[in-house]
C-alpha cells in the first residue's frame, strides 16, 4: 500500500524553536536523504521546486516561513503507485520530516503554501 509507505514522523517543537539543520541542509532548503532520520547520503537538496527520480529513506523541509511558498508537496512512488505528502517547515507546527520505506523513489517536490 503505497499511503503506507512515506510514515510521516510528526514532531512536537516547543514555541519556535527548530530543529538543528541536518546534515548539509542549511536554512531555505528542502532535503531528501538515502538513510532514515536524515543519515545517509544527500541526494536531494533544492531552494526551489524540483523534479527527478531518486531513492530516499527520509526528507526534510528546512524552509523558512515565507507565507504561500515555506511548505512543500513531496511526490513519491513506491509499488506501482504514486502518493503525494506535505510537508511543514522546520519547526511545524506540523510534520517537517519524514522517513520512507525501502523502494520508494522522490520524483517531484513542489514548494507552497499552507498544508
């Protein structure tokens, strides 16, 4: 089941206060990563919309607030099917990070605004 496959890892932030960048993912820049919890190696990194096809265990939105453009739908494909997540920008409210099972490819990421 494909819904199943992006798990979308929901933090609770206290206030404003966001998460440490992870590795090689400054402000501004949403990341995908080929381990879960954002370890592995980089293999998406963009400011802006993108689209490609990768394998990814993990993704992050390290937007800034930027009002109609600091989300991001995260358009995945895993068995056959193709799903998209939203995700908010470190540190939420909101899910702002994600792990994916093993198989699922990263093929668009669209920045906008509220989820």
């Amino acid at each position: 089941m494909a819904a199943a496959a992006f798990a979308t890892v929901l933090v609770t932030a206290p206030g404003a206060s966001a998460e440490a960048n992870p590795p090689g993912c400054p402000k501004e820049y949403f990341c995908a990563y080929s381990g879960e919890n954002q370890t592995g190696q980089l293999v998406v990194k963009s400011a802006g919309n993108w689209t490609g096809n990768v394998a990814f265990r993990s993704a992050f939105n390290n937007g800034v607030r930027f009002p109609g453009a600091d989300h991001v739908d995260v358009t995945y494909t895993v068995d056959g099917g193709t799903e998209t997540a939203c995700l908010h920008y470190n540190p939420g409210p909101g899910a702002y990070k994600a792990n994916a099972v093993a198989g699922t490819h990263i093929v668009k990421v669209v920045w906008r605004g509220e989820c």
